[in-house]
C-alpha cells in the first residue's frame, strides 16, 4: 500500500502538469487569435467553449503524433460521449437506405397515424464529424410532432467529395419513394440540415427539381447554410473572420481537406484567385456584395479587388465552383422551381451572407422565404440549445425551425 501511494504521488503529477500547460496554452491561443464581439450572446460562454473544442482537437493532434489514433477520430470520440437516455415520448429506430443509415425519431402513439409530416434531416460537421445532433433530432420530432429522418451520411475522410451529396441525395429519394410506408404523406416531406448539412439541403432539393419520379418536397429549411466558394470576401467574411467556432480560414481548409488538396492555397483562395474572369462576371450579379443590404456592412466592411487569376489554383480547386458544393451558382431555371424556404442565419458567422444572398435569388425569382435571423448568434449555436452549455440564442433558432416546419 505505501508504495501505491509513492507511486500515485510521483507520477499523477507528471500526467496533471502536462495536461495544465496544454490547456493553459489552449486559453492563450483563444485570446490571441479569436474574437469575441461584444454583442454576442453569452461571451465568455462562448470563450469558454471555444476553448474546450480547442482543448480537444490540440489532444487529438498529440494523440495522432504518438501513433495512438487520429485527430478526426478522437474528436469523434469526445462527441459520442453525449449519449442520451431513451424518451418515453418518442420512439427511435435505425434503417438502412441501400447502405446508408438513418435514423427515424417520432412521438409514441396509441396507434398508427397515416398522412404525417417528415423532415429529412443533413447533420453539420465540417464533413468530418456529426454524432452530436440526436437532441436536435429529438427536439424537433417532438415540438413539430414530425417523424424525423436523420441522414448518416458517410464522412470524410472515409469518403471525399461528392460522396457526402449522394448519400443525402439517395436517402432522400429512398425514403419518399417509401413514405408511405412509414405513414408519411409524400407531399409533406421537408429537407432540412445545418451547415454543411444546410448545403446538402439545398443542393437536394435542387437535384430533385423536375425529377419525374419523385414527389417534390414541401420546403427546405437551411441553418446557417455555406452556399458557395466563390467569394471570401463578402462582409460576413471580413467581419467575423475570427469569430468562433468558425473562422474564414477553417472554412477554407475544411473544403481543400475536402478535396484532398495542399492547405497552401487558403491564402490564394482568400484573394480569389481561385476565381476565372468569366465566372466572376456571370455569377457576380447573384454573389455580390452589392446585394448584402447595408445594416450588415457597419461593421468595417471594406470592398475587396481580387488578386490576379492564377489557372493552376483554379485546376487544384474548381470543384468547390461546382454546384453540388455551391448552390448559389444554380442556373436561374432550377433556383425558380425550388420549394418554399425558410433560412436561419446568425449575426456573428462567417456564413451568414450566404443566407442572405440565396435569400434575395430566391424572392428575386419567386420563391416564398420566411428568414430568421439571430442578432446575436454565432455559428453552430443550434447545438447548444439546451445543457450546461446552452445559449438562449440556441434556443431561440430551435424555435426559428419549429416554426418554419409548422407553418
């Protein structure tokens, strides 16, 4: 026994020091390189969590040095340690469409209903992570009382662009082929997602636009949606480029990991070299900042002139001007036949014009939106609607989709 306890005495502090100084060093890089506006909702909240994310992903990248796993692995990890307890109230089963799995949510019931209301579900992530959305999932079959298809769609780097798009696509058709099966009208299933799965949303529905064997869906609904590679430069871009928990350069390397490509070129991208001449004059009528309206320039927006067009850095990135990746750029014949949408954004987000804009292409071409934006929100605030970590601005886009699903 007593030397059990020189042994605990001697090396607990070995492993409590190293930990101290990693997690010391995490709360000065949040300081020094991220910025927290005053009108945010909760600052040091956020602050906090901020760090702990950074906290994760630095062990993760120690972890993936010393050959043990890798970082995108142990983050995952860290994500599926929130395991909810069943509900009493819904009933949660797992399928597979062809070999993607999804996940059905809905209310328990005396007995079965037909004719139901579905919502099609695109978790974000970054394309790498998204095992942390069950409570959304959870809240949103019970508030809307919908039936809840959560799409697991495969991620990367298991699977690289467009992988992510067909797996959403294929479930999406898979399941309203099948609707009535489940008890679900055909003719009341909406898409949604956040984030990426925002993107996936709209360029679904998209896909689907006059495709005969399907019953077109209802609405989409888009949280804080990315929408398009073209323009870094936008005010949303400028202003909360070091905003957590997304800044412009994550944005931009996320999509070069996404396309297997060298991370050298995220200043390139910045500038817009990425960029031909043609594609900024026949798309730069839709992505614009010229179409931002002007209450959301006040916070030092400065117009950008892009650098020179660089052909070898458009050859490594013209996926990202693709329209399975940016929406925005869809021919004026598919964006005018889309469903009714209903966009959420966020004040304090990079993406948050993307919204804005795919908001003024649709209106322009006669599509019903209902927009909700969060005046003080960030990126990804959704996710903490509820817990010791919850945001009243989290719940309040929680909300925002219940009500673009009731309507």
């Amino acid at each position: 026994m007593e030397l059990n306890h020189t042994f605990l005495a001697v090396f607990l502090p070995t492993l409590v020091f190293p930990f101290v100084l990693l997690f010391a060093w995490v709360v000065y890089q949040g300081l020094s390189q991220s910025e927290i506006p005053s009108g945010i909702d909760q600052p040091m909240k956020l602050r906090i969590l901020y760090c702990l994310m950074d906290f994760s992903s630095y062990l993760g990248k120690i972890l993936e040095n010393l050959c043990l796993c890798s970082e995108i692995h142990f983050i995952r990890f860290v994500q599926e340690g929130r395991k909810l307890r069943d509900d009493p109230h819904l009933n949660i089963k797992d399928r597979f469409f062809e070999d993607i799995p999804v996940r059905f949510y809905e209310r328990r019931r005396p007995k079965p209903e037909q004719n139901r209301r579905a919502v099609v579900y695109f978790h974000g992530g970054g394309f790498m992570f998204g095992n942390s959305h069950d409570h959304i999932c959870r809240y949103i079959a019970k508030e809307s009382d919908s039936v809840v298809v959560s799409v697991g769609y495969r991620l990367f780097p298991e699977k690289q662009y467009p992988s992510q798009f067909k797996d959403c696509l294929t479930a999406t058709i898979c399941f309203m082929k099948t609707a009535e099966d489940y008890g679900v009208d055909p003719t009341r299933v909406i898409i949604c997602g956040d984030s990426v799965g925002g993107n996936f949303a709209a360029s679904v529905c998209q896909a689907l636009v006059g495709n005969p064997d399907v019953t077109q869906p209802l609405a989409q609904i888009l949280i804080y949606p990315g929408l398009q590679a073209l323009d870094f430069n936008l005010p949303s871009y400028q202003q909360n480029r070091a905003v957590p928990i997304l800044n412009r350069e994550q944005v931009i390397e996320i999509a070069l990991k996404y396309f297997n490509r060298d991370l050298s070129l995220v200043d390139s991208v910045v500038q817009g070299r990425h960029v031909p001449k043609d594609f900024k004059e026949r798309f730069g009528k839709w992505i614009s900042s010229e179409n931002i309206p002007d209450e959301f320039k006040a916070r030092g927006f400065k117009p950008h002139l892009d650098s020179s067009f660089a052909n070898d850095v458009y050859e490594l990135v013209k996926q990202g001007l693709e329209t399975t990746f940016s929406p925005l750029m869809a021919e004026e014949t598919v964006v005018s036949r889309l469903p009714r949408t209903c966009i959420v954004t966020c004040e304090y987000d990079v993406l948050r014009d993307d919204g804005i804009l795919y908001k003024k292409r649709l209106e322009d071409n006669g599509v019903p939106v209902t927009w909700h934006h969060i005046e003080n929100g960030f990126h990804g605030v959704i996710s903490f609607f509820d817990g010791w970590l919850a945001f009243p601005s989290g719940k309040k886009g929680m909300d925002n989709i219940i009500s673009g699903i009731s309507k």
